[in-house]
C-alpha cells in the first residue's frame, strides 16, 4: 500500500480514497505510540528534514517524534525568515539541501504556495506543514481521524468551524477535507474574517455562530491569532468571547455527544471557555497523539511502503 | 530496582536510600562513557523531550548525550519566556507534550515551582533541569556523586559552600542533598546574598569565608551570575574576588586533600582563582563527566527499571 | 587504514597522501547516501558535538546528516557570540563538553584559530568547520572531490579562484589543497579584496578576471559576502558583476568542459549569472553532495577506522 504521489502539499488535491488509506494507516501506526517501546524500524535509513520558516514549537516536534518513532534520522532547520542569508533563493536552500539527499523535506512558509513550489523543483517528498493562509493538511488529517475514532464515520455528520476563516489555512483544508468525506460543513465567524465566496470551497456560510452550532456533530474553533490582528479588524477579546466563543451555553445547541476541537495553542477565555476546553466533549489533547499517528502514517506512505512490498 | 516516584523534583524529597540507590546507578552507567561505543540498548523507543525555558547550553546537552547514550531518543524544545505563544498556559503547553506520549519531560524554568506543576498534571515522568532560585536536583546528585567518588563516603564530612547563597537553587540542593547524607554543610557569603533563615535547611552560616572553608572536606564555590546583578548588591568583581573568592591561600585552610567544586560556567578570577580552577584539588571538570553519568541513572531508574525487572 | 592525526584543522598541514586517502574514502562511502537505507552502523555510540559560533544552516546540516549516516549521535549547539555566558572562555566551554566525552567536537568559530586551540587542549577529534578568514578545510576537500570526480585528476589542472580572496577561508583552504595536488591556482578579484603576498601561499594572481579563466579546467567563484561589505570595498553588486561575475561570456573563456564551483549559498546575478549557476557546467550541487560524503569519510578516518581494523 501506498500513495501514488511523491508529495502532501494540499487536502483539496486527494481523493476520497488517499485520505481514508491515510486515515487507516494512522490508526494502525496510533498504538506504536502507546507501547512501552515506541519505535518500528520501519524507516531505518531515512532522513527527514524539518524547514520551518515559521517559529512552531508544536507542529515540528509532532513531525520529528513522528520520524523518530518511524526510525528515521530527523533533522531540525529553523530560519527566521529576517535572517535568512540574503541572495539565496527559497528554491536555491531547499536544492542544496536535496543535494543531502534527504527523503522527505516538511515545511511551513509564511507564504503560500511555497511547499508547492519546492515539489515541483525536487526529487525527494515534500510535506506542508503550513503555508501561509492556504493549506495545512496534516491538521486536516489529523482533525478526520479524531472525529472518525470517535463518531465513526464522517459521511452526513454536521460540521462547524468558528472564528478567524479568512486567515486559517486549518479552515481551508478542513473544509475540503470533511466535505471530500461527505460532511456538511458550516463555518460562522466575524464577518471581516469571512472571506467572500468561501462557499465555492463546498460550505455553507452561517449567519451567525448559533446557527452554525445547531445540531452540529463537531464543533471546530479556531484560534485567534491575536498577534497577527494590528488593525480593529475584530472587536476587544472580551467582545469576541460573546459573539464567537464557546461556552457551555453554545455547545448545548449541538447534538448530543458533540466533538470539540481546537488546532491550538488555545486562549482560554477568548474563542473557547476553559469549562469546554477541559470538559467531556473536548477531544482537544487527542487531536495532539493523532497528530504524531498522522504524521507517521505520511512518513510510511511517501517513503516507506515500497520497500515492505519488495520485502 | 526502580525509583518508587514518577518524578525528579527536588532533593529535599528524596531519601538517603533513593539518593544511594542514584549515586549507585550512576557509578555503574559511568563506564559506558569511557567505552569506544558509549551506548546501551536500554531505553531504545522511549522519548525524552528537554524543554527549557531557560537558556542552557551545557546542561541541556548533557541530559540529550545522557538520553541519547541510553538511546532514547531525544527532542529539544527552547522556549524563550518572551517568544511564549501569548494566550497558552504552561501547562497547556506541557499537556499537549504529554499528548505526544514522551516517557519524561525534562523542565526547566525561571520561576520556582513549575516542574512541581507539571509533574502534579501529567501521566510522564518529570525531571526539574533548575527551577528558579529553588532547586537543580541533578546538580547536587552530581556533585555527590564527584565527592563520593573522591573521599569515599559523605557521611560526617564539611562541606563549605561559598557565594550567593540567596538566589543559587545549587545551593539549596546542596544543602538538602549533604546533609541528608549525613555531611555538615556549612554556608558563607556576602551578607546581601544570604538569604535569612537558611539554617532551617540543615546548614551552619559561618560569618565569614574562612572559617567556613577551615578544616572543610569539600568546598564548592557558587557562580556569580554577574548578569542577573543588576543593583549595586554586592561590590565590585575584584572586591568579590578578595572577599569571597578561592584562592590557593584560602584553599590551604581546608583539609588536605580537600575537593574543590563548581557548578560552572566558572568566572576566573572572581570567585574561583585560576590557579585553584585548573589546580590538583579541583574537580569541576569530573563534575561534568558524572553530570552525564547520574542523568542517565534517572532515565533508568525512572523509565527503563520495569522492562529490566519484566524481562 | 586511519589518519594519522587527530584533529583536521587546515589543509596547509595535510599531505597529498592524506588527501588522497580522505578523497578516496568520500568516494566509497558517497554511495551510503544513494541508497534506499542511507545508514551504515561504523560509527553507532559515537558522540559528535556540532558548535557553532557562526550560524549555518547548511554546513551544520551537512556534518549532522554525515554524523547520523554513520550512526553517530550528533548533538548541535548554536552560540551566538553576542549570548556567551560571559565570564566563560571558549576554552572552558570546550573543556566542559569534552567531560561529557564526545568523540568528536566540529567547531565553527568568526576568530581564525580557535580550533587550534582546541585541538591542543583537548583529548577528543575537533574539525574545523571555518575559523574567520582562515581555513575551512572540509569545503576544499569536497571541492577536490567534486572536481576530481568530474576531470579524473587534479595534476597539472588550472583552477582559477574569483572573488573576495582576502576575506574568503574557502579560497585559502582551496589554495593550499590544489595546489598540494598538483593543480595551478590562478586568484583574481577587486583588488581591494586581494591580500598582499597572496602568492606565498603557492598560487598566481591575474591581473584581471578574464585571464585568471583563460584556458582553465576550474573556475570557481566566491560569494560576495554582501552583509559583510559595509564600507565602500567594492563597487555597487551590478559593477561587481560586470568586472568580477561569472557569466557565459567568461565561462566561453575557459577550457571546453569547464568546471563551475561555488561554495554556496550564490548571489544570483551577483558573482554568478543564473545561466552558468543552472548551466551544464555547474557542479555547485554536487558539492553539496559530496560535502556530507566527505564529512562522512572524516568522521570515518579519524574515529571508525581503528575499531575497524580491530575487527
């Protein structure tokens, strides 16, 4: 079993049946994680290299506990993207670096567009792990797998997704993803965060945050990037927590056995209550391990799968 | 054998059998570093992840090589406080860790009292790498590991620790550390940096340097952290230097065969003279070696004893 | 077969049958990096400390991957001089992390001479990865070897080095290699940037850009280190280009087969046209490639090789 395809750059390019083989893969990768010995030797021999021009604490640790527990070599390049050497090409770094002749090369960029490009300039696999406001897949994934393990499946399930749409590439691939998979997905959210036309992604646009939650299997909030809003794009927090958040008066609208997520980090009090962060329907902390089964499921799928079928 | 905690916290917790059974361990793992190949199979599969809130070269590299020689593998997270993504609590962050099922979490941090926080909130083990001006357990481990390996026993001797013992977590874990084995510490310092009250913790103050360091069978200078002394607390290096600083005249006061030790980074010529440093009595740099011996003994004694004991 | 010596620390001191013998082992072990499992055990439980004093993303990367295809563990510490514990010494600091017994300390430092010193203080194997303006060993070696696996030989071949010759370590460690073999080294560059008594080092000057490629099997350009330039040295980057950068014109100069180097990263259009970088001459990414083989043969000939013979 693998993926017919060198690259995961985007949730909106793969199939209904790449995602469910993805989605598999992980569940079957999730308990490696859970044993005493977390490690399969399965990726002996292979470098990952993580190019993160954007700070991500949570995001490249994911990847390289991933490959480590795959048992590949990782290796960590962070560039502040003030200080990359001037003169040098994105394109001219990750060449050179292909030169090392790594297998995999997972990235995030502030810029969209940029895995997309170094995919189509390299030999080894490329992974996006976040390219500006555009996609970030992994997350998509690992959102499908939390919400699979719990309610099963994802064909017909109502999906929310609240907050800051415009500049989410979670929303983004979120949306394609749960809508690949037969979910409805509504999204709500202030309306100077709602990109006019979202609608062509294949969701519905709510009027407001309770519509939106009405009878919603999953909830997905996003996070407000309070660091990135310099202008009064949105009104003070205390204001976005009334109109936006969630609270435990807002879950009561959704179904019963309703999934909480968040990508995270959280702001506890802003877009989600800490009573519902921390409560029974918040599955936040296990989007985090599904996060390392995901990542090693795409680590095994790009690069190792053929040598276990020539085994 | 195994510790019958989860974590390593502080040493006042801990009691003279669980500090022999450490001392022990770490004398049997010490060898491992002087073979050719400097690695045992014992904690394959496991994940330490060092999270340091604090700069700290030489402390985070020698629990990484410790992990590493045990092969675990090991994953390094540098937070600095003002980069911490605004909004997320450090337990949050540390409970998205844990989601990541690392087997400990190595933490360090400037304000007292978070590895105690951590530890109280997660499944994994928790080992405090420093924790403001409180404690720095695995420095004390190894320091008596160092005094032990010269002297033979710790039971009865005088310890003298000179500097400034107010905002020095070596210090406090020092004191607790000896005299639990049986040792009579005593402390002295300028007056500025002795924090009142500190006999509570075990220790004799000596009003001055040398009579604290007259007849000791250890004496372990403290670093001056020039930097953190932003106030006029105490005089000038030079004046430090007379006062309070070890030199071979002061050395002569000790016992003969006296042990000289310092937690590094040392500052020559204020409160350590090179001579002294670099001299016969000195074994700072022993206490660097058996810092990577008793970290490995925590790894072992805190994740890898059940495997061994089950196998 | 082993070198003997502890430490690379210039090629100035190499003798040819030292650099055939380095060059012959990247050879065979270039291959390690093309296969499937890019991973030999030679060197498992040996410890590998990368310090750098100077940022760099790709040379750390190279000796790191090199490390881990041999099975070493490798340990990374980035110092910005600026955040040195004061008070400490380079010294000291490489006293300590040889007590924690690394094999081997690969050390990156602005002041030409600080790998000497510690080479001559410590027990375990130090590379210089590039001291100031001084040398910067492993990048002459790979470029030996990419040049010798293009023409076959390096006897009796014209290299021509262009650029910044006073500033550059990679164009004295290139001189002294080539030269060493029984290449002619023709230098040329702004005559600012061109130390006095160069030629006592083994090669000519040309007077101009033009002569030194006339007729040359090797033209090898350096980067104009723009962030470094902060007086008037040298005229604005587009009159560079025009009297001192590489474009078809030149190239047409040189001998039918040419080879172009550059150590990387490249000013596009600066010292370099984008036609010659991408052009069928180029070999600036099998430099990069042979980097992590070379890296690999050092680590192999100065700590694998006597286990090996043991064996």
């Amino acid at each position: 079993m693998r993926l017919k395809r060198k690259d995961i750059l985007t949730i909106e390019e793969l199939s209904r049946e790449e995602i469910e083989m993805i989605l598999s893969t992980a569940e079957s990768l999730r308990e490696v994680s859970e044993r005493e010995i977390k490690k399969v030797p399965t990726l002996r021999g292979r470098t990952v290299i993580n190019l993160f021009y954007e700070a991500s604490t949570r995001t490249r640790t994911s990847f390289e506990i991933a490959a480590k527990r795959m048992s590949a070599d990782a290796v960590n390049i962070s560039v502040s993207t003030s200080s990359v050497v001037k003169g040098e090409t994105i394109k001219d770094t990750a060449k050179n670096l292909e030169a090392m002749r790594p297998d995999c090369i997972v990235v995030r960029h502030a810029a969209a567009g940029v895995p997309m490009m170094l995919a189509a300039n390299l030999a080894c696999s490329v992974i996006n792990a976040g390219d500006g406001a555009h996609e970030h897949p992994s997350q998509a994934l690992l959102d499908m797998l939390t919400v699979r393990g719990r309610l099963g499946a994802l064909e017909g399930i109502k999906v929310a997704i609240i907050g800051d749409i415009a500049h989410s590439r979670v929303a983004r691939s979120n949306i394609y993803g749960f809508t690949r998979m037969g979910a409805n997905v509504v999204v709500a959210g202030p309306p100077t965060m709602m990109p006019p036309g979202i609608e062509a992604l294949g969701c519905v646009v709510a009027p407001d945050v309770d519509t939106a939650i009405k009878g919603a299997d999953v909830v997905m909030m996003l996070r407000i990037q309070l660091e990135r809003q310099k202008d009064a794009f949105f009104p003070a927090a205390r204001e976005y927590s009334r109109f936006y958040g969630l609270d435990e008066a807002r879950v009561r609208l959704a179904k019963k056995g309703v999934v909480i997520l968040h990508p995270g980090p959280i702001n506890r009090g802003v877009e989600i209550s800490s009573e519902v962060a921390d409560g029974p329907y918040s599955l936040i902390l296990d989007q985090v391990t599904n996060g390392v089964a995901v990542r090693m499921a795409l680590f095994y799928l790009l690069l190792g799968a053929v040598r276990e079928d020539a085994a």
